[in-house]
C-alpha cells in the first residue's frame, strides 16, 4: 500500500438543493493532486508552476494558514487534534489550480498518510466566496471503505443556507477514481447533497494542454457558476440569510458516522432524476 502519485482528476460536480424546491445543476471540473512535500519537483512539466503565474499555477498562500508557508505543518497539526498522527508519512493535497493566475477554490483536501501507505485522516479545507475559510478534519479508521464520517456545520457557504445541522461525509480516497458526497441534514432532513467524482489522469503537458483547451475559462469559472445559481435561486424566491461572523475556531473535528452515509455513485445516479 502506498500514498497516489500526483496526477490530473478529471471531475464532475453535482448538486442538488431539496428544499424549500429543488434545484439541480451539475458541471465538469479538473483537479490536481499533488505531494506537499515536492510542489517544487519539476516533473518535466512547463505548463503546471509553483507561487508564480503560468497556465496553470499552485501557490501554497491559497491554502493553510494563508502565509505561504510550507503546508506539511499546517496539515499535520489539524490531523494530530483529531487523533491522526502521520509519523512524518506522505500528504496529498487535491486542489483546483490557478489557471492563467485566476482560480476560486470552494474545496482542497488534504489526505495523510502514515509511513505504511494507508489513509489516517483529512482535511476539507472550505471557502466561501467572501474570503474566508473554514476546515473540517477526520481521522480514517484502519477498515474504512469507503471512509465515513460527520461534523457539525459551523461555517457558511451560502447566503440561501443556515449555518445549521450538520455534514454527512462519505469518500473514497484517490486511486484510479475518487469520490466525495457531503450531505447537509438539518432536524433530520436532508437540505443539500453536493458530489464530486472523478478519474484519474496522467499529469503531463499534453494532459494539462487539452484540459485547457477544453474550458479556457476554468479560473473564473467555478466562481461564476456559483454566482449564477444564486441569482436563480434567489429568483425562485430563496430566502436571503446574512452572512454571520465566521466561528472562532479555524477547524471543526469530524467524527466516524459508519452506519448513515450515502454510496457516491448511488448518489450522482438518483441525482441524475431530481429535479
């Protein structure tokens, strides 16, 4: 067993809104995956850069405690007060690049491996479109297939939602596919589902070439699709929350939810038929 090498996802996203209406929308989006520890290691690649503008870029200032600093330490102190201890194993982190130096990322997360290859915790590092971010992390039982895990919600995302109830985690970690379903249940009910699968890709120049030239667009456009959906659901008559002042503390611990999780193909396949 051993940690995934860095690689391209090609994804698509799902969500689904269920109540006061439902609202479906879906798009396609690409992901890196990438080893915290070598973001410098060329890899013959010129069209993927580190804290500099290219086609694509990763800069370390758009994730962790936002200095820039190394995020090997920021992801280990996160894991270690959920009870995950990497023991100076490998960390991936699965983030939406820069493209042409413009890039809104709602979602990185961070996986953390011990020494023996296997999964022992994450980080969902979230943000809103107001600046600010909030982080959610879970150790990963030793038999977890797919890992399954809950946290109180205590961030907001979206001015058509309370910051109420809680997430329902349900992933599996990078290999050839991955998968992710998080599903925001309030007094029991199931508010929001949100998926996001991919499949894996070499991370080549070509690789990289073609997702460009397949949405150009792709820096700005994740933030413009978010504003999009907004404006129709405020058009359906969506009441408007204001934003609150973000939590005080920068992580929630998650905790092992093993018997109320959502399969994530059984998942995209009945979101399919909303709406």
């Amino acid at each position: 067993m051993s940690a995934p090498s860095p690689c391209l996802y090609e994804c698509r996203t799902v969500h689904v809104r269920m109540r006061p209406f439902v609202r479906r929308f879906s798009y396609c989006v690409r992901l890196l995956l990438l080893d915290v520890d070598a973001l410098d290691e060329p890899r013959g690649l010129r069209l993927l850069r580190r804290n500099r503008p290219g086609l694509f870029s990763f800069f370390d200032k758009d994730h962790g405690d936002r200095s820039g600093a190394p995020l090997r330490g920021w992801v280990e102190a996160k894991l270690a007060a959920v009870g995950a201890m990497l023991e100076g194993g490998p960390i991936r982190v699965l983030a939406f690049p820069r493209v042409l130096g413009r890039a809104f990322s709602p979602l990185t997360i961070f996986f953390g491996y011990g020494p023996d290859g296997r999964l022992r915790g994450v980080v969902y590092e979230v943000n809103n479109t107001f600046g600010e971010t909030h982080a959610y992390a879970a150790a990963i039982a030793p038999d977890a297939a797919p890992c399954r895990h809950a946290a109180p919600k205590r961030f907001h995302v979206s001015p058509f939602f309370d910051v109420a109830g809680g997430y329902r985690f349900t992933l599996a970690p990078p290999g050839e596919r991955f998968s992710l379903v998080v599903e925001n249940r309030v007094d029991q009910e199931t508010e929001h589902v949100a998926t996001l699968t991919g499949r894996r890709r070499a991370l080549t120049d070509g690789a990289l070439c073609a997702a460009f030239l397949r949405a150009p667009w792709a820096g700005i456009g994740v933030i413009a699709a978010i504003h999009w959906q907004a404006f129709w659901i405020w058009l359906r008559g969506a009441r408007y929350r204001p934003k609150p002042a973000p939590p005080l503390a920068e992580m929630t611990p998650a905790s092992h939810n093993r018997d109320e999780a959502i399969d994530a193909s059984a998942s995209c396949r009945s979101l399919d038929h909303a709406a």
